[in-house]
C-alpha cells in the first residue's frame, strides 16, 4: 500500500526543504513541549512519530517516565536510536484503524467484483501499552486517510461523496483518541499551491471534520516545498493549527 515509501519521501523532502521546514518543525515540537510541561504526565503516546522531526524526544525523556512512538512502521534510523534511550518504545500499530480492512475490501473486489460500501469497513481502536497516557496526534490527522484512497483508487471507482464520508469518519474516529485535558493536535488544515508569480494555482482543505476548539490554539505557515517537486512547477505551503485539548 506504498506507507513505507510515502514514508521515505517525507525525510527526502525534508532534506530538499531544510530552511522551509525549519520553522515549522520548531513550532510543532515547542507546543508539544508546553502542552507536556503543564501536566508532566507519566507516559505520553507520540501518534505518527516517523522519522521524529517534529518531536521533541530529548525534552520528553526528560519529563516523563515512559514515551511511545506508535506508528504504521519506524524507519530502521530511528529503532537504532531509540534503543539507547531506556524508557522510550516503539508501538507498531495502524492509527487509522481500517489498513487491513481495506486491503481486504480491494482483495475481494479484485477477486470476485463485489464493490463493498467504504463505510461498511469496520473500525478497529489502535491499541497502546498504556491507556492514560497524553495523547499526541502529530502531523496525521489530515493524512490518514490519503494512502487508503489512493490504494483503493487504484482498483475501485467510488462516488466522490461516499469518499468524502468515509474520508470524515477515519478523522472522526481519530479524535475520539484525543481526551481534553490529556491530549494535544496539530495538523495542516489547508494546503496552498502558488505559481512562480504567487499567484494561486488552487488550495484544498484535507480535513474534514469540525476540529475542537481546545484551551489553547497556534496557527502557522509551513513552506513545504519551495522548489516545485510536490506540485510540479508550483511552491506548495501548509496552514497548520496546533491545539491543546
């Protein structure tokens, strides 16, 4: 399903993007750092941990007793560094709750042409060491829905509104992971596509839910792609909102 590879292109992006990235990945792991300081809660869980750019590991080893990084699957660099750090683990799981069974929703079409309703696809609760540990939901919540429908495009045509609701309710089920007062979000709330002129090509809203409105809330531009490789020939920038629940 590619997760591995869009994995790998985050961090080549990265390295094409340093000074773009720069602000951004400061404002992500600096409220993230706030959010802890202010509970110092035993155990936190990273949603979405990847390569760690935008986590502030050393600030949190450093204040609570157990960090888990929970993703899909953590690159071979980071299991080598997180081995020399006692308290910090890794928790393989599938945040968005439906990997499985949308592989198997496109196995069966494939094999037999029977096209299942998307929101048939039953939801399965990612699972974690530690069930009141703080909640942080990285950089995610606008993408777990991407990799799934670009797999199940690839098979199945779907009614642009049946995707819409099925896209909604993987973002809908993610923030009921996230407690007030046990939890903090950050995520790309609109992307922006401009032209050599800066003009704008077009912009979309990948989030499709009515985010909380917390205790506290940041806003920021992250310049994602500056070159013109993400959206060929076009700068590519992120309206990103950090929100403590």
């Amino acid at each position: 399903m590619k997760y591995i590879s869009d994995q790998q292109g985050i961090i080549e992006r990265y390295i094409e993007e340093p000074e773009g990235w720069k602000q951004h990945l400061e404002n992500t792991r600096s409220f993230i750092n706030d959010c802890v300081k202010k509970y110092y809660p035993k155990s936190v869980v990273i949603m979405g941990s990847g390569w760690l750019l935008d986590v502030p590991l050393n600030e949190l080893i450093s204040i609570c007793e157990r960090i888990y990084l929970a993703d899909i699957w953590h690159p071979r660099q980071v299991r080598s560094m997180v081995q020399k750090y006692p308290n910090c683990s890794l928790v393989y799981t599938d945040l968005t709750g439906v990997v499985t069974q949308v592989y198997n929703l496109v196995k069966k079409f494939r094999e037999t042409g029977i096209r299942e309703p998307l929101l048939s696809i039953p939801y399965c609760k990612p699972e974690f060491p530690d069930n009141d540990s703080y909640m942080i939901s990285v950089n995610i919540l606008n993408q777990l829905d991407i990799i799934l429908m670009d797999y199940i495009k690839r098979f199945i045509k779907y009614p642009d509104n049946e995707i819409r609701e099925f896209r909604k309710k993987i973002q809908e089920n993610h923030l009921t992971l996230l407690k007030p007062g046990q939890s903090c979000l950050i995520v790309d709330q609109e992307e922006i596509v401009t032209d050599g002129k800066n003009q704008v090509v077009f912009n979309k809203k990948p989030v499709y839910v009515e985010l909380p409105e917390g205790k506290k809330r940041m806003t920021w531009k992250w310049n994602f792609d500056q070159g013109g490789a993400f959206n060929k020939g076009n700068k590519t920038e992120f309206n990103v909102i950090a929100i403590e629940l």
